[in-house]
C-alpha cells in the first residue's frame, strides 16, 4: 500500500522522462544562446575601430607634458574615451587604493607638487582640470554590482592627500638619488 501523494512506477518514468526533455530543451537553448552571444561579440569587434595608439597614456613627466595633455583631452572625445578606459582598468581594492593607483600612475610627484584640489596656496585647481573629471567619472561607474561603491568625496579625500604630499615624496625621492622627475610607482614608500 503507497502513502498519499506518493508516485507510482509508471507515473514516476513519466515525470522522469518530462523531466530529462526540459533538460534537454534547456541545454539547447543555452547552446544557442552561446551561439548567438558569441555572433554578437564578433560583430562588436568588427564594428568598433582597433585602437590607432596603445591604451597606456602615461607617466606624464612634467606640468608642460601635462598641460599639454589636458589641452589634446580637451579637444578630443577618443583621447578621453582611451583615457577613461585606461582608469576603470588600473583598478584597485577601494576608493582610496583606486585612486591612488591612478594619480601615481599617471602622475609624477613633480605635477603634483603644481596642484592642490581647489587651487589654494598659489597653485593650479586640480578639481576642474579634464584629467580629474575623468578620473572621477570613470572611478564613480561600477563595473559590476560585487564593486564597491566608489563616492566623490572618497576621490577628493584621497587626491587632496596626494597631492599634499607630493612635495615631500618628491624630496626624499631625490634624496635618495632618484631621478629629478620621480615617478610615484618607482616609490615604495606609498
């Protein structure tokens, strides 16, 4: 005698056989799909132009290599495009890292000793210049939903301090017999 609800022999192949034609019409669906994504992804890479120069824009050496850097994203959307991509993929474990990644590879301590974020002190305002809206723009876009968001005010905390200590990392850089121009990424001491 079989309990209430429960399926007899036929019945349960019956349910099985439905069972493993779902599967199959599952399996084929994704297949297809795969299929068609992949059509899709070369039709993308046949369309979008290859990039004429590598995606690397960087170190800027100078302030003058720098300003006139700013002036050619100024004129440019494809140099600010190459510019954006090239931020989202330094990458970084949050804000901070993220943006310190980017100033110091981007930057040298020699810019940065030209800039504070508002432009106070007698130097330059580094929060209305092309590169910073960049930066900004391209550090606020989350990848994907396991990022952590990244705020404004995390960019402007974290740049403000860099560029605070520019001056000083630029003179033990030379102090210790580093080149005049000290790149950040050459420093260990960040």
């Amino acid at each position: 005698h079989m309990p209430p609800g429960a399926i007899s022999g036929p019945q349960w192949t019956d349910f099985m056989m439905q069972v493993l034609r779902m599967l199959h019409t599952l399996k084929q669906r994704q297949q297809q799909q795969s299929e068609q994504l992949a059509l899709l992804a070369n039709m993308l890479d046949s369309v979008l132009p290859a990039p004429t120069e590598p995606l690397v824009v960087a170190p800027l050496k100078d302030l003058e290599e720098f300003l006139a850097y700013e002036k050619v994203l100024a004129a440019s959307d494809e140099k600010k495009l190459q510019l954006k991509r090239y931020i989202k993929i330094i990458g970084g474990d949050d804000a901070k890292e993220k943006t310190s990644r980017i100033l110091k590879k981007l930057l040298t301590y020699d810019i940065g000793v030209a800039f504070t974020w508002y432009g106070t002190k007698d130097k330059r305002r580094f929060c209305d210049l092309q590169f910073c809206q960049l930066m900004c723009g391209g550090l606020t876009e989350q990848q994907n939903k396991k990022e952590a968001e990244v705020t404004l005010k995390d960019i402007e905390k974290t740049t403000m301090t860099w560029l605070r200590h520019a001056k000083e990392r630029l003179d033990n850089c030379q102090k210790r017999g580093a080149a005049q121009m000290a790149h950040p990424e050459e420093d260990e001491d960040d």
